[in-house]
C-alpha cells in the first residue's frame, strides 16, 4: 500500500455559479423536448469547461460565438453565460424577439450593477482583471462612462486619470485576492477619490487559501482544470509559488507519471469550472500511480 499522502481540497469543483448555469441548461434541453421548441443556444459556452460544453453540444445545444452571430438569430432560446454579457447583447437579445434566460452568475450581476451606477454618477471604473475575458468584457459592457482595465503592477503604475476625476475600483470575480489589494495600494498612491470595491467571489478567495495552504504542506501539487479558466490559471499561480513541482491538467489523460516520483505529499485542487466526475478521475489516477 502507498504511504503517499493525498490531500484534496473540500473547495475543488463547480462552485455556486457555474453549476446554477450548467443547471439552467440541463433544465432547458428538457423543457425545449417535452414542448418541442428550439432551438437552444448559449451565447458562448457556458462555462470554462471543454468536457461540459462538449457534453451540451451533443444534447443539442448550440453556441453563439459573437455579437454578429447573435444578430443573424431569429428565434429560439438563448442562455446568457455564466460570466455575464454586455449590456448591449440582452438589447439584440429583445430586438430579435429571442426568449432569453439569464444565466449570469449572482455575483458577476452585482458588479454590472455597481458599474453602471457609478459610472452613472460620474466615477471612471477601474476593474481589476484581464482585459481578455468574457467577464471583463461583461463588466466593461455596463460601464457608462470611461473605464480602464489593469491586470499588472505595471499597468497599475502607468495609470493615469486627471487628479479632480473620482474613481470606483471593483475586481474580476476571480483575481488573485492577494494581488487585488497590492494593485489597490499602488492606485490608491496616487491620491485618487476612490471607490474600492473587492467585488472577488468569496468562494473563489476561500478556494485560493485553501490551495495556498494545502501547496504548502505538499511536495506536488495538481490543479485541475480547463485551459480557458481564469480561477484555475489564478490557483496555478498561487500553488505554483508556493510549491514549485505544481502542474496543471485538464483531465487525467494530461497525468504524466514522472510528477508522482519521489514524493510524500501530493495536494489536488480544481477551478470552479471542474465537474466532479473529472476531479474523481484525477484523484483515481494519482492513486493508482502513487
């Protein structure tokens, strides 16, 4: 029998959010058969996870992968992403008659509404995270007025916004807290009238202390997770800081033997994108090879 100890984190796996979307689908493709409508679209995937939206796919679900696609449909079922849209997307939404349901997660909502209403009253938005991903774009698409993205402590430095302007901060739901709050110092340095807003999902802080933790105990460390997945590539990072022999899968086929050699500790850890039969592949695999 191994005496490799396997750590695994209680916080891995679909969190809140996603699984309210994943969820939303599920119930949709039922309803859309038992009442023979459709056709049902997501505008982008779902969620982060190339084994979940594969799986929808196969079940009939379509993905819309931008707004001029969006605007060539005519009827059906759009599920809004768990990652939240533009404010002009649910406007072609209602122009072209579609039936919409939102699947936008609760806490990504908040933040729309915190930016519309502060850009509302004037403030330049500053949000916290990469410029790149459908929640930003989300976020930045309810902002009424000028706003800047910045990821890096570079980008915090190079900021420049007339010194009368009032400025809101708020966060990508899954930004490293850590960095969040040296990013804000750097910011508030520059004697801004500011809003700090730490709009980071509190499940995602409670996952990245956990990790941090378990990395830390651990002479190897596995996060799971899709490429794609911003709270998975934020645990690498912070694992990977911590304990250097940190890698990163998205299913147990990515496993190579030579990370399990010589080792006592073994931690696992998963984005909130993961569904649970891959988190339990994983945990199999290391067990068997351990």
């Amino acid at each position: 029998m191994s005496s490799v100890k396997i750590i695994m984190a209680e916080s891995a796996g679909f969190c809140f959010g996603v699984k309210r979307a994943v969820d939303t689908v599920s119930q949709e493709i039922t309803r859309c058969a038992d009442e023979g409508r459709g056709p049902l679209y997501t505008y982008g995937p779902i969620i982060h996870n190339e084994q979940v939206v594969s799986r929808l796919e196969q079940q009939g679900v379509r993905v819309i992968g931008s707004t001029e696609e969006l605007r060539r449909v005519r009827q059906g079922t759009v599920v809004i992403r768990s990652h939240g849209v533009p404010k002009e997307i649910y406007r072609i939404l209602n122009d072209n008659g579609l039936h919409t349901i939102d699947a936008t997660c609760p806490f990504v909502k908040k933040i729309h509404q915190i930016v519309e209403k502060e850009s509302g009253n004037g403030r330049h938005i500053i949000i916290i995270g990469n410029d790149s991903h459908p929640e930003v774009e989300g976020i930045r698409g309810w902002c009424g007025g000028d706003v800047s993205v910045i990821e890096t402590h570079q980008e915090a430095e190079s900021l420049i916004i007339p010194e009368d302007r009032e400025v809101c901060v708020v966060s990508q739901t899954t930004f490293n807290s850590n960095k969040f709050k040296d990013l804000v110092e750097i910011i508030r340095k520059k004697r801004y009238d500011i809003l700090v807003l730490n709009t980071i999902c509190s499940a995602t802080e409670e996952r990245q202390n956990e990790a941090r933790t378990i990395a830390a105990q651990a002479d190897a460390m596995i996060v799971i997770g899709d490429d794609r997945s911003s709270n998975t590539q934020k645990l690498f990072e912070i694992c990977k800081a911590v304990c250097r022999r940190t890698y990163h899968v998205q299913t147990a086929a990515d496993l190579q033997p030579a990370w399990l050699m010589d080792i006592r500790s073994i931690g696992i850890t998963a984005g909130a994108s993961t569904p649970n039969n891959i988190i339990e592949e994983v945990q199999n695999n290391v067990r068997l090879n351990v």
